[in-house]
C-alpha cells in the first residue's frame, strides 16, 4: 500500500509555518513598539529557506517538474495576494472620499505597482506585505531558469555575493544617506529572497537534517540565535541605522529548519483533512485586509492581543473557504458521470 500524502508530509513543520505566521502579523502591526520586535524577522527568511529546501531534488525530471510546480503555486499566491489588495484599496478609496479616478491613479502610478513587481519597491496602504509574494514569483523564475539551463552551481556564488550586496545597502548605504530608500530596494526578490532560497537549497544538498544525533544542537543553537536576535538590534540600533535583517536571524531559520527536518514525520491526517497544507500562505495573504477591517470597527490596547485576533479571524476565514472546498469537491466525486 502506498503511503498517504499527509504520511509524508511534516506536520511539526507545517504548524511551525502556522507560528511564522503569527510574526509576520505582528510585525506588521506591532512595529518597533516591543523591546522582543527583532524576533518576528525570523519568518520570512524562514518561508524562502523552506521553499528552497523542498524545491531540491537530485533527480533531474524531478527537479524540473517541481520548479514549474512551484511557478504556478507562487503565481496562483500572488493573484489572490493582488486580487485582495485592489478590492480593499477599492474600499478604502470610497472611505476615504476619494473618487474611481484617484484609485486608479494611486493604483498605477502614484504607488508605483509596475514599479514594486520588477523592482519589489513597497507601496503604502493595504498591499505592503504583497512583496514578500511578488519576490517569491521572481525567485520562482529565477529558479525555474536555472534548472532548465542547469546552472544550479551558481546558487553557491548568489548566496554571498547578495548577501554582501543587502548588507551594504541596509547598512552602511542607509548611513551616507538621508533616506531609507537603499533598505526598500534591497528588501525584495533579488538581495532578500534569493540568496535565503539558494542557501534552502543548498542545505538539501547536503542533508543535514539526517544527523539526527545533531537534532537537538540544532533547536538549542536555533533558539540561542533567536533571542540573540535582541541584542543585536539594540547594540547596532543608532538614529541613523537599523539593519533589516540579522546575521543571527538567518542562522537560527537555518538551524531550526534542520531540527525540524531532523525530526520523524508523524502521520497527521486529521490536520490536513481540517486545515490543509497551504493554510500559512492564504492566512499571510489576509492578514493587513482582516487588520484594515478590523480597525474600523474596534480598537486595541494591546498590539499583541491585536495581532493575535487578526491571526484568528484570518484562519478563520480561510478555513470557511478551505471546508466549502473539500465539500465541493465531494459533491463532484459523488455526482453520477453523464453518458
């Protein structure tokens, strides 16, 4: 008998996913307001360090055919990602008092959308965290490019040299001069996630996750770096310069993504009958549209208690849709075939 597909899959890496969403929620609403802020960088880097471990493979047919998978999963994210953004920035023109013409305008040129999908440029309003999406689709191309070519070898050089590129810009570049503008270009596909997919990929190559002695090295290392991620920010933090991302930040996604790994997959059915498997993604995607909403009608104290109700309404949301799926689903299974 052939194992099932949630046999094969990583329920523990799945929740996880589950909990990276959470920090991107809270970074998006909780700012710079908690003396922990550092800790929810952890989550992106994380995202493109798993897609680039999965999307290994030593056999050739089937590293293609999972990068034109992946091509189309991130596709399909990126127009529900822009589908949500143009109806709230829709919505929240008419709120505003701003006519049909004025959304158009902020929509193509104002917020500089063509701009933002080449150049991943961030636009304002309810569409910020869209880049993350459109620089995964970029990194998919670039990906899907490399394996067709089979230049997969480059990966190894990508890693340092846009690693050195990103920190020069979000670092010293943001010290000569007065605008953030170097750390909003470097914050997209090319000098974020690509060089944080290739060392995912490259870490499957060499299979780490299989010395399991090494289990929980890796979880004490990973958590070690995690915190440390404190104090580095409020050591390098002046009024002039806030790094972007951590060194530390993407040793601990590293070393938690091998403990997970590490660990023996666990049969889950029940998890993936309710929830699914891309349940991480679809919360990612509603998140700012159910934190819009949810201002307008109710106010927090608390940022973190915000966050967490954003985090819930949003799988909420998502589990209405996921459940009225599967239901379809077996409707058409039972519907009797026409002759």
């Amino acid at each position: 008998m052939t194992q099932s597909r949630a046999v094969r899959r990583n329920v523990y890496l799945d929740l996880f996913k589950l909990f990276l969403c959470y920090l991107v929620i809270a970074i998006h609403l909780a700012h710079e307001t908690y003396w922990h802020f550092p800790l929810y960088r952890l989550a992106v880097p994380m995202f493109f360090l798993i897609s680039g471990y999965f999307n290994y493979s030593a056999d050739r047919e089937r590293l293609l055919h999972g990068a034109h998978v992946f091509l189309k999963r991130t596709v399909h994210y990126m127009l529900i990602g822009f589908s949500v953004y143009i109806v709230f920035d829709f919505i929240g023109c008419f709120i505003n008092g701003n006519g049909v013409g004025y959304y158009f305008t902020t929509l193509f040129y104002e917020d500089f959308l063509l701009e933002f999908f080449f150049l991943n440029r961030p636009i304002t309003y309810t569409g910020a965290q869209l880049w993350f999406l459109i620089a995964l689709f970029v990194v998919s191309l670039i990906h899907l490019l490399l394996v067709k070519l089979d230049r997969l070898h480059l990966y190894r050089i990508i890693i340092p040299v846009c690693f050195l590129i990103y920190f020069f810009f979000a670092g010293y570049m943001y010290l000569l001069q007065d605008t953030d503008m170097p750390i909003r270009y470097t914050r997209n596909a090319f000098f974020f996630g690509l060089p944080n997919f290739a060392l995912g990929f490259t870490l499957a190559k060499y299979r780490l996750h299989e010395k399991t002695k090494l289990r929980f090295c890796y979880l004490l290392l990973g958590i070690a770096c995690f915190f440390l991620q404190i104090a580095e920010y409020h050591l390098v933090k002046t009024p002039n310069c806030s790094l972007e991302m951590y060194v530390t930040g993407v040793c601990s996604a590293v070393l938690l993504l091998l403990f997970f790994l590490s660990i023996p997959h666990a049969e889950c059915p029940l998890y993936y009958r309710w929830v699914g498997k891309n349940a991480p993604f679809y919360i990612y995607i509603l998140h700012m549209a159910v934190a819009v909403v949810l201002s307008s009608f109710v106010s927090f104290d608390h940022l973190m208690v915000k966050c967490a109700w954003v985090w819930l309404i949003s799988f909420v949301i998502y589990e209405i849709f996921y459940l009225l799926s599967r239901f379809k689903q077996r409707l058409q299974q039972k519907k009797p075939l026409s002759e």
